[in-house]
C-alpha cells in the first residue's frame, strides 16, 4: 500500500535517513536555447535554478501552467500548497542520486546538471516513480530507503529508474549549488565560459559520446539513428545542443535523440544491461 505524506518539510522537519546520505542532482541541458541565448546563460544572470512555470522550458512535458497535467499533478502531489502561488515560488525537480552517478541521478533531462548541497534534503520530497505517473509514495527523506529499494527493484531502464526529488523554497546557485558538473563536449565553449559566471565549481564528468551505429533503433526509432548519421560520425550533447538552436528539426525529435545518446553513450555503458521496461517515448 502507498503512503502518501503531506507534512511536507520546512527545514528542520525532515531527516535524511541513517548512513551515507547521497546528493540532490538538478539535470538540464546547458546549451540548449532559452529567450535569446542559453539555459545556462540565464542562470548566470538570474543566479537561480528555476522550475519550468517561470521559465517555461522542460526537457520533458511541457504542461506547466494552469490547469495543465504538471498543475494538476503538483496540486495532487503537494496537496493545493502551490495551487494558487507565484510561479517563482513553484517547486523545482531533481532527482536523488542514490547510486552516486558520475553522470547525474536522472540523465533522461540532460547532459549536465547542478550538485546540490545535501541540505537540501532537508526541504525535499521524494517520490517513485515519476510524478507523471501520478505515484502514492511520496514524502520526505524519512521515505527515500523505501523509495530506494522501490526504484532498485522497478527493472525499470537507467533512463527511467530515478527517485524524483521536489526542492522546496528556491534554488540559489551561490547557496544551494555545490558543484556544476558539465559534459566535456562544452570545454572552451560559450558553456563554460557561463559555467564561470555561475561562481560555483565546475566538474567535468567522463562524457556521452557515441556513434550512429551505437544507437539501438528500436530504442526510440529507427528515424532518429538516421537523424543521428544526418549530425556526424560521433554524438555528443554539444552537437544534439547546436542542432537545437539551428531550429532544423522538431524539439522531441532532438529529445529522443538526446535519451538514445543518454542510453548507449555513456563511459560506463558495459555495465547496464539491456532495457527491460521503458516507460515513455
């Protein structure tokens, strides 16, 4: 049976559970476009991490505004408390990186991401799996050794196995960010050179890379493998990143493209098997 808890953490309500306590991760995709630049431009000028109801960019669903599945789902989730509240106010999505990733807690939503300072923990919710499908589990950190033994025994694919995580109250980079943990396809680019503004420290991790015939076509279709010989011999988030802003091809094409890269790109890949269960497009 589920257990839903509503007496969502303000501080000093919630604990992390016994033993080593892994970080919040934030995963986005620094390059790609948002008003006239860059995503990670606009957290340099803005100095925060905001939710997809300010910003009204996602890297998955695009259904933040009123009335709208990500509405409904929070108002569900987080009983009414941001029903009527300023979008800026709005909770922003991580993920907890229970298996201390390299490549971040949820790849699915980017190449890079922000390390949270574990205190954060302490004003999130947990739940599994993702709020899209509207789980019953959710709660403060007092839940994650449940939640953590629920996503380790799901067999669900490494793009879909992550323990959501909502940070309440905003995400500041100067106070909340530990480290920002970028793809090394953007040293020396225009990305790093943001990554600087930022004033936090910058992490490299090992990197996606892979070529066309890498890509399982049955993954996400056989389209976008062709879409992928159509960019180059070799994959890399910078290159998914430029195609987005030349405005070439559809935004969910290039989002499947980028979870087949996020797949079967990765250092470690010998290590995940096959994908079992695939939950979404």
């Amino acid at each position: 049976m589920g257990r839903t808890v509503q007496n969502y953490p303000s501080g000093q309500d919630a604990r992390p559970p016994a033993g080593r306590v892994e970080a919040i991760t934030v995963q986005f995709h620094p390059d790609w476009p948002h008003v006239d630049g860059r995503v990670i431009e606009s957290i340099a000028a803005e100095g925060y991490y905001r939710s997809q109801f300010a910003t009204g960019v996602s890297n998955g669903g695009l259904t933040a505004f009123a009335g709208g599945d990500r509405w409904k789902w929070e108002s569900r989730l987080f009983a009414g408390r941001y029903d009527r509240d300023a979008a800026t106010n709005r909770p922003v999505y991580g993920a907890w990186n229970r298996r201390a990733d390299p490549y971040g807690a949820a790849i699915r939503f980017g190449s890079s991401y922000l390390r949270l300072h574990t205190a954060a923990i302490d004003r999130a919710t947990f739940c599994f799996p993702d709020s899209v499908f509207e789980p019953v589990d959710v709660g403060g950190a007092e839940l994650l050794p449940y939640l953590r033994a629920l996503a380790d025994q799901s067999g669900l694919d490494d793009l879909d196995d992550y323990v959501e995580t909502h940070i309440h109250g905003a995400v500041r980079v100067s106070t909340d960010v530990a480290a920002i943990v970028l793809d090394p396809s953007f040293v020396g680019t225009a990305v790093h050179a943001a990554a600087h503004q930022l004033g936090c420290p910058i992490e490299f991790h090992a990197g996606f890379t892979a070529s066309p015939d890498a890509l399982d076509p049955e993954y996400r279709g056989a389209h976008i493998v062709e879409l992928a010989r159509r960019l180059g011999t070799e994959l890399t988030p910078r290159i998914i990143g430029d195609a987005a802003h030349a405005g070439t091809y559809p935004a969910q094409t290039l989002k499947q493209l980028w979870h087949c890269l996020a797949r079967f790109g990765r250092h470690n890949n010998a290590k995940h098997a096959p994908p079992s269960r695939n939950l979404q497009p």
